[in-house]
C-alpha cells in the first residue's frame, strides 16, 4: 500500500518547526474481515502491509512560495525519516530474535522466611497469624501482573515500529528523564516475552495484563497496519493462552504515535477520536475473543495532564497550557466511548473498560472548606471520567463549572454515547492522600485563574495536620515517587466509596497497584535486592484491606500487580524500581524478590480458586 506523509516545514519567525501531515489512503480497517462471534480469527487480518510496503527512498514534492515567512514544502517521510528527523539513533539489544523458554528453576520457587511483620502463613514460614475465617476471594476472582509496551518491550525501530511521543522525550528533551534513560532495550521483553510469561506461569498467576504499542500496529497512528507488529502480538497472546495464563490487553498506555502529535496535536484534536477507532478496530478484529479483558486507555488523568508537552519539540498549538490537560480529556471520553460500541458491534464477549487512577481523598480537618476541597478534588479526579461512564454522560458538577467556559461540552447524543461504557471499574489505586482548602480559601482561588491551584482549587498533603501529630500517612516510597506512600489503611472506605459512588454493575479491579522500595536502585547484591519489606508489607496489607472490603458486601473482582519486573518508570528512567521481580539490565537476568511470595500467597491461603502453578512444557 502506498503512503506517505508529509512533512510541513514551516519558516516561522521564531525559526523552523517541523510539522508531519500523514496523507495518504485510508486506515485499512475497510479490507479487514467481519468478526466472526464464533471467535477470533487469527489470519484473517487487515491488509497486508508488511514493514517493507513502506516506501525506503523520500522525494521532495513541495514548492516554495515566494515570501520566505510563508514558505512551505511537502516532502514525503517514511518511517525511518521520522525516526532520524525527530528522535535520532537508537540502541539497540544483544538479543534480536525470539528467544525460547527454558524451564524455571525449582529452587528459586521456594519462597523467602518470614519478615519482621506476619506475612501470609504460607510455604516455610512459621505461620504467625490464623487465618482469618471471614475472608475469602471468591470462585473466579482474576489476579495477575502488569506492564505497558513502552516500560518494557525495547526493540525501539524493530519491525518496523513507528516513533511515539516517548522517544522523543526520553531522547530529545533534555532533563526530562533523570538519568538520560531511553525505553530503546528496556526489558526486551519483545524478544523475552516467552521467558517471562513462563516465569509468572510457574508462580500459578492467571493473568498478565500488557499494552499493545500502537506505534507498532500504525507506525503513523493511522493509515497503513504493520502485519509484523500484529504476528508478534500473536504469539504473545497465545503464549499467554499455552502457559494457562489469561491475557489482559490495553490499547494505549501513553505511547502516542509521534506522527498523531505533530499532524493535528494528538489527544488535543478531536481527529485523534477516529484514528484511535480505527486502530481500535485493527486489534480487535485481530485478537477478540482470546482476550478477557480489555483496556480502552491507561490513566488518562495522568497522560492528559502530561499536556502541554515540552515547547519545541512537537507542533505548537493555540490551546492555552493550562486547559490542554481538559482538551485531552474531553477526546479521550470521546475515543473511548467509540471503541467500546465498536467492540461490542464486533461482538467482541471480553470486559471493556479504561483504566482510571487515583486514590481515597481524607479531607485533612473537619472544615467545611476541607470538605469541599475534598469534593473538587473527586470532580477533578477520579469523577473526570467515571461520573461520565458510570452516572450520567456528563462532567461532575466543580468540573463541569469549568470546562463548560472552554467550549467542552458534550452533545444529548455524545453523553448518550458515553454513558454505561465501562464494564468495570478498572482502578489504578497506589496510594491515598489528605486534601485541604488552598490557603487563600477555595473561592479565591476558583475566581482566579493565575491561582497555582487553579481550577481543581484543592490542595493535598502526604502528612497529617500538625494537631493530629504531622506523621506521614505511611512509609514513603522511593524519593523518585514522591507521590507515593503506603496508605494501605485506607483502602478499604476507598473501595466502599467507589461502589457506592459510582456503582459499577461489573465490580471494582485495581488494576495496578504496587510500590517503589526505597533505593533499591543503589543496592548492588542480588540477593539483598530480593528482599524488599516494605513493599512486601504493602502487598501483604492491601490484600487484606481487599479480603476486608469483600467480607464487607464489596464487589472486587480482580487485582494486577504493578509490575511484572523492574522497567522504565518514564522519566524516573530505571531508576525507580516497582518490579516484583528484580531485572539486572546488563544481562537482562530477572529474578523473583520476596513481594512477588507475598502477593501470591494471598491466593493461595484465601482464594476459592486454586492457585496452579503451570511448568514450561519439555
Ligand atoms: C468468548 O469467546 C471465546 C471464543 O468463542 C470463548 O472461548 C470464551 O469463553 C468467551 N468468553 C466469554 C466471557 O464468554
Ligand atoms: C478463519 O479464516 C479461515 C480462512 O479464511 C476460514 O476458513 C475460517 O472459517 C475462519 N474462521 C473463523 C472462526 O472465522
Ligand atoms: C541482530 O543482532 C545481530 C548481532 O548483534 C546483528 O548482526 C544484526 O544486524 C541484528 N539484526 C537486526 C535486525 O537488528
Ligand atoms: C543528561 O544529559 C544532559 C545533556 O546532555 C547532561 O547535561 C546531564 O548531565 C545528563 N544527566 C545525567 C544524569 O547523565
Ligand atoms: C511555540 O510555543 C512556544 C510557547 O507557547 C513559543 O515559545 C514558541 O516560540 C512557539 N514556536 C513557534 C515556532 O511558534
Ligand atoms: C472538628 O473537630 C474538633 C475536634 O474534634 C471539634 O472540636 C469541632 O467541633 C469539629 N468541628 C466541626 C465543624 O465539626
Ligand atoms: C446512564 O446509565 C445508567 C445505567 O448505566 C442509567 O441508570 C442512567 O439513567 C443513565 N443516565 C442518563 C442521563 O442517560
Ligand atoms: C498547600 O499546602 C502546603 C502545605 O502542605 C502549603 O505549604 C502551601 O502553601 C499550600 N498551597 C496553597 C496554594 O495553598
Ligand atoms: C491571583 O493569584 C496570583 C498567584 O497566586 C496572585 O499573585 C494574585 O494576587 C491573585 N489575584 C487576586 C485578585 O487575588
Ligand atoms: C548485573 O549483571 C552485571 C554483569 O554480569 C554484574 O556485574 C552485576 O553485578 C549484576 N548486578 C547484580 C545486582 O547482580
Ligand atoms: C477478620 O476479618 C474480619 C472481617 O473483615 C475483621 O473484622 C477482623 O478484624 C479480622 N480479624 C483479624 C484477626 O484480622
């Protein structure tokens, strides 16, 4: 298939910015097969661009104009004039092709003594607490690990992946990573994918929930398909399948194909509504029904609000920094709502959700205006996208105050459309915090808009008010995570609140949760790096908050550990660890650390399901 895209070389006043158009025919979605509701048809595919229908030679095909400040021309890119106009040379790993599992060794199955807290009675610890009768995950409970492309796949140019926005980033933007880290080798999970799903296999985990990177699908985000790109997802998923571990798959975990950035500003046009449909409709119609679980987009509070990327580096837009995050939000909605109906006219039989993220809002005093700190702070947050899923199509009421002035309003007929697209409430929940009135009071903040806390007007702390002894709300995780503390405490009215707030037909999952040790990064023994307490307490703590909220009427259906292993935390590079289990990035060893017993154990002492640990086959 023939496609270019055109590279718009604009002389601004300011100096050269470079911007892509991607032209060209249109998504391939239109040859793909109908979905078969019988199941899924792994041939039958979109069309059948491989890696090398992208044309390797770039012509010029513009004219200049004679006023140099208007001066355009159009040259056609392929993939790799992306990568070397806008991200430049990339590492690549030792390892390049599929490397087969080997067995898992029996003695490294063998979980750790006890820590100085009561873990789980289980495997050689001396069993320090009963059990406790009252607790139990019900038949079918789903528990698993996570990851996302970007954080652990490398092969950066393999295969004929496009740029997204990460590499450029990571490669370009000078301090925005604090270690000049790149996701070029990361785990090399894309040539290792097989080894590391043997290794939760053997461990008995039902469930390994990944992205797919969209970069790979459409190198360009939209138009051509990469079949190299769907084959590999293949055999990951039926990797999964073989090792009797289920496969969770998220569409878009923040890897935005750079070409969506720089042609209309991504997630701030509304463009990006039928690009992320269609390419939706690509991994759909090729995987449906051999996955459980699906998630429309990972934490698009935290992606929207990586809004305004740094200046620069990406096409300029005219939306002012502070509302971009809101633009971004409002396509997301949009995007999500489409790819859920077009999943189900698919007859797609999986959940379909989005993952959400945040955590329980303690008001810090007992004030009326640290109550309704709290209030703005659940419109801003967690509402921004539940409230129009879960309630009504719409904004929460503070958010809706706001956005309503920036032209972002939704249609009778597009809340319709939003309204009931979660299957379950997929929830990201690290940690908790207390929130408060912005010290100048919450009215003078939402009337002016230079205000620092502006327009969310609610401020928040890690610590305790000085009366009530200005302790942390728990154990910090590494500094590199400021935002996270071990709040395990309050889990439990957290997930009290979510059901009864947004009632969620399907049930609550927390969808990732975990914690980064603090430096871990500087030990240098193995086996001191194995064994990591305070994040095994974390999982110890939040199984039995959920086992709690069970026990109380709470309908929790699933739980994913963040992570899988020790990979790129973004800009924290490698060197923020939220692994359970531990990857020398030299060798790409992975090993398991204590956290990894702990969170299994859960299953094993208080799941109806036996937890069945599955061996690489010979
Ligand atoms: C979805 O369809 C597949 C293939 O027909 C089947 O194996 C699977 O059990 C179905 N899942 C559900 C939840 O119905
Ligand atoms: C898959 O495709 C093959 C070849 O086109 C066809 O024979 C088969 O019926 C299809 N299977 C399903 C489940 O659609
Ligand atoms: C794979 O690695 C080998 C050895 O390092 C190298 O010669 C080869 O060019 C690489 N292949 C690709 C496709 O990068
Ligand atoms: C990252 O790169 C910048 C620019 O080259 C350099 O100034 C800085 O010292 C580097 N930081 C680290 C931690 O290597
Ligand atoms: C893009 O926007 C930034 C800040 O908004 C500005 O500094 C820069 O000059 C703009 N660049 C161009 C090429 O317009
Ligand atoms: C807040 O708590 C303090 C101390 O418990 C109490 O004296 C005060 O009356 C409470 N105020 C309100 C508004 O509930
Ligand atoms: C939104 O959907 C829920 C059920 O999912 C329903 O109870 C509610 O009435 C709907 N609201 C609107 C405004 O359509
Ligand atoms: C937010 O709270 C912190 C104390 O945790 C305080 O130092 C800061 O001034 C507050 N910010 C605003 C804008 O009220
Ligand atoms: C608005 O907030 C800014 C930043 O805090 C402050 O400098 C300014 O005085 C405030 N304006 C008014 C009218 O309060
Ligand atoms: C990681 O591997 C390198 C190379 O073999 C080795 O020097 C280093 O000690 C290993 N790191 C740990 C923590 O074992
Ligand atoms: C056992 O579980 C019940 C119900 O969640 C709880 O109230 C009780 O405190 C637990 N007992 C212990 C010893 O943890």
């Amino acid at each position: 298939m023939e496609f270019t895209a055109l590279l718009l070389l604009l002389l601004a006043e300011h100096g050269l910015a470079q911007t892509t158009t991607a032209t060209g025919s249109p998504a391939s979605t239109a040859t793909i097969s109908p979905f078969s509701t019988q199941g899924v048809n792994t041939t039958a595919t979109g069309s059948p661009a491989t890696a090398t229908a992208f044309p390797p030679s770039t012509t010029v095909s513009g004219s200049a104009i004679s006023n140099p400040t208007a001066f355009t021309s159009a040259i056609t890119v392929n993939v790799a004039d992306l990568w070397d106009l806008f991200v430049g040379p990339v590492s690549t790993a030792a390892i390049n092709t599929t490397v087969s599992p080997t067995p898992i060794p029996t003695n490294e199955l063998i979980p750790p003594p006890g820590l100085y807290y009561s873990s789980f009675p289980s495997g050689q610890q001396i069993p320090l607490i009963a059990k406790n009768e009252s607790w139990k995950f019900p038949a079918g409970f789903w528990w698993g690990l996570a990851s996302a492309a970007y954080q652990v796949e490398g092969a950066a140019k393999d295969e004929g992946r496009g740029p997204s926005i990460w590499d450029v980033l990571l490669h370009r933007v000078t301090g925005y990573s604090v270690a000049n880290q790149t996701g070029d080798i990361a785990n090399n999970q894309y040539y290792l994918y097989k080894q590391d799903i043997a290794r939760i296999a053997a461990l008995g985990v039902k469930t390994y929930s990944f992205s797919i990177s969209w970069s790979r699908v459409m190198p360009f985000g939209n138009g051509p398909v990469n079949e190299l790109a769907l084959a590999h997802y293949d055999d990951v998923i039926n990797t999964c399948i073989e090792y009797g571990v289920e496969p969770s798959v998220t569409l878009y975990h923040w890897d935005l194909p750079l070409n969506l950035q720089n042609q209309y500003g991504g997630w701030l046009s509304s463009n990006i509504v039928d690009d992320f449909a269609a390419y939706a409709q690509v991994v759909f119609s090729r995987y449906g029904n051999k996955v459980p679980r699906w998630f429309t987009v990972n934490e698009p509070i935290v992606f929207c609000e990586n809004y305004p990327l740094p200046d620069n580096y990406f096409t300029n837009t005219s939306i002012p920094k502070k509302q971009q995050p809101f633009f971004c939000g409002h396509h997301v909605l949009l995007a999500h709502a489409k790819a859920y109906h077009l999943a189900r006219s698919l007859g797609i039989n999986g959940t379909i959700s989005f993952k959400t993220n945040g955590g329980y809002k303690i008001p810090l005093t007992n004030s009326s205006a640290d109550a309704l700190a709290v209030q703005r702070a659940w419109d801003f947050n967690e509402g921004w996208f539940a409230n129009p899923t879960f309630i009504n199509g719409d904004y929460p009421h503070y958010l809706k105050e706001y956005v309503s002035g920036l032209g972002l309003e939704f249609t009778d007929e597009e809340k319709a459309s939003i309204n009931g697209t979660a299957d379950i409430f997929a929830h990201d929940a690290y940690t908790s915090q207390f929130y408060m009135a912005p010290d100048s009071g919450v009215d003078a903040c939402v009337s002016n808009s230079s205000h620092p806390l502006y327009p969310s007007c609610a401020n928040t702390t890690y610590t305790y008010s000085t009366a009530d002894g200005g302790w942390n709300i728990g154990p910090a995780a590494d500094p590199l995570s400021p935002w996270l503390h071990k709040a395990t405490d309050w889990v439990v009215p957290f997930l009290h609140y979510i059901q009864d707030t947004w009632r969620p037909t399907g049930g609550i999952a927390i969808t990732e949760f975990g914690f980064a040790e603090p430096f871990e990064v500087y030990k240098t023994v193995k086996a001191d790096i194995l064994f990591d307490p305070i994040r095994s307490s974390y999982y110890r703590d939040y199984m039995q908050a959920i086992l709690m909220a069970i026990s109380e009427g709470v309908n929790v259906v699933g739980t994913l550990a963040w992570s899988i292993l020790d990979n790129l935390e973004w800009s924290s590079g490698y060197q923020d660890k939220f692994g359970i289990q531990y990857c020398n990035f030299t060798t790409q060893e992975r090993a398991y650390k204590a956290s990894f017993f702990e969170y299994v154990n859960a299953f094993k002492v208080y799941g109806t399901d036996e937890v069945v640990p599955h061996y690489v086959p010979s």
